[in-house]
C-alpha cells in the first residue's frame, strides 16, 4: 500500500510541535525583531553628528576606535554594538501624563547626553562612536530593547554597567560606589566624587577582555530575524 503524504512533523516518533516550529508574526519576540530589524537597515551616523529629531525610540551604538579594550569589535561595519538602548516618551517611566511617542525628542535628547558624556572621559574620543537610531511606538521599543540585550550582549550593557547612570544626588554620591563603566572610563565630573569600586579598573578591565573573547562576533539575530523562519 502506498504511503500516505503527511504534513511535516505529522506520525514522527517525536512530532515537532510548540512555539517554535510556527512562525507568528504577532508573536511578542517577533513584533521587538521587526523594530529591530528596522534599526539595523537604517545608516550608522557619528554620534555626536546627529541632527535634532523628534520622538522616542531605540538605538544602538558602534565603537570604530582604536583603545585596545574594544579592539575585538571596533569596525566601520557597525556590526556589533558597544550599547544599545531606549527612550521613553515624556512621563513613561512615572506612568503619569505620558505623552506621544512622536512628541517632544527624547531620543535625540539622550543620545546627545551620551555624546556629551563620551566627550568629558580622559580615554574616549567621540568622534569614534556611532549611532543608528529609530524613533519608534513606544508600545514595541521595550521589546526590542530586551531582544538586542539577549542577543546581542552589548559589553556596557552586561559587563561593564553604568555608561547609562544619570548623574547621582549629592546625598548619594559619597555612600555609592562609582560605576563601573565610570571607573574604567575616568573623567565625568560627577563620578570623580564617588567611593572608587573594590580593586580599581583592572580586575573590570579584564571582564571585558573576558566578555568580548566570547561576544565579538554578529549574533545570527543581529539584524532582527525572526523566529520559526528558516
């Protein structure tokens, strides 16, 4: 008797099933690697080079200089990014009087902070960190945000936290330790007056040879692919 066709993963001993052997495009992951991969199509800009812009959104910045802790993923291809983030719109993170996500520019504000902070430290230079950005619904950007985390283990987001930290109150800066991003990159005002982290740079240094040793390669999600597609 002839065999009877079967839909793929039908009568298998181990039928494939479940979430990831369908491809949803309302599937959370897959909405946060749409906007993604938006960002990711768009042109890297010099950092402190972009033009005012309104809205809130992502973004994703690339290191193309040459201090040897970033040697690993320093390129003018602007593949693997040195941080990424995320603006809200005015009143998200209070929840209160929220505005548009196409109101006012805290995106471009932010990135402009970053640019500013980049600038005062003894060891960076600006003019080597790029930038793609996308102002993008609110709704979604906390998605991606999250995504490009996981994936793409951005070396200031996981290994060396603090290039985010908004400047400290004066009644915090003297029982706070100084950030680590702070701590391996001298030179913020604010930062200098902070108690210094246990050990000094180094032992901080080394987790971002040890981090890049393992995340200085494209993840296969680096441009937002999505799930359950081959």
């Amino acid at each position: 008797m002839a065999t009877q066709p079967t839909l793929d993963g039908v009568g298998d001993a181990e039928p494939r099933s479940g979430p990831e052997s369908i491809y949803d495009p309302l599937r959370r992951e897959n909405l946060g690697r749409s906007v993604l991969w938006a960002l990711t199509s768009r042109e890297a800009q010099r950092l402190d080079q972009i033009p005012r812009f309104s809205g809130c959104g992502i973004y994703a910045i690339y290191y193309a200089g040459d201090h040897e802790l970033y040697a690993p993923i320093a390129s003018d291809k602007f593949e693997v990014p040195i941080y990424v983030g995320k603006a809200d719109p005015s009143g998200g993170r209070k929840g209160v009087t929220v505005g548009k996500a196409w109101e006012g520019n805290p995106l471009w504000s932010r990135l402009r902070k970053h640019a500013a902070k980049i600038s005062e430290t003894d060891d960076l230079n600006v003019e080597d960190f790029f930038a793609r950005y996308l102002p993008a619904d609110d709704l979604f950007t906390p998605m991606a945000e999250r995504l490009m985390i996981s994936d793409l283990r951005p070396v200031w987001n996981v290994a060396l936290e603090g290039f985010g930290v908004n400047p400290q109150g004066s009644g915090r800066e003297s029982t706070q330790l100084r950030p680590k991003w702070h701590e391996v990159h001298p030179g913020v005002e604010w930062a200098k007056r902070m108690p210094a982290q246990p050990g000094g740079p180094e032992p901080l240094r080394q987790e971002v040879r040890d981090h890049l040793a393992l995340h200085s390669e494209p993840h296969p999600n680096a441009a937002g692919q999505p799930l359950g597609v081959i």
